[in-house]
C-alpha cells in the first residue's frame, strides 16, 4: 500500500468511523452483485457493453473497500488466509476428476 493510500484509509476511518465502512463495504458488495446479475441477464450487445463497464466500475469500489479493510484489520492475516486458500485450490485443481 502506498503512503498516500494509507494517508487516505487513515482520513476515512477518522471521519466516518469503522462501522461506517463496514457498511459501506457491505453497500458495495450488495452493488457488485447487482451488477453482475445484470452483465449475465443482458441479451444484446449493446446492453452487454453497458453493463460490462458498470460491472468493472463496481469491482472497482469493491476493491477499494477491500483496501480499507485490509488497513482496518491485520493485513498480514489475511495475506496468511489467502496463501492458505490459494493452495487449498491448487490442490482441488490438481485431483484427478474421478477422485472427487
């Protein structure tokens, strides 16, 4: 995270409070799942398009939420969490598919 980013996570959490942007992280998830809804329901291209870019727009916001949380709680953790997801994926990926 850059020191500017930080600056900002610090900004936010002192003016609007933590529980504030837990739910404002929960807003934006509910905002992703909206718009992913939509990507998939569009019939034509033209609606596709639209709601293709309004769906990176909500990952975007989704993420810098995802940011704040990581400056709101331990980082490190869920570094930790993540690794440990990570490999329990590959693992699943490198079964044999009549072993499942």
């Amino acid at each position: 995270m850059s020191k500017k980013s930080g600056n900002i996570y610090s900004r936010v959490v002192e003016a609007w409070g933590t529980e504030s942007q837990f739910d404002q992280m929960t807003e934006e998830m509910a905002e992703l799942i909206q718009a992913i809804s939509k990507f998939r329901r569009a019939k034509t291209p033209e609606k596709k398009t639209k709601a293709y870019i309004h769906l990176c727009e909500e990952v975007a916001d989704v993420e810098n939420m995802i940011n704040q949380l990581r400056f709101m709680l331990d980082a490190a953790l869920i570094d930790k969490f993540k690794v440990e997801k990570l490999k329990r994926t590959e693992k699943r990926l490198n079964k044999p598919k009549d072993a499942e």
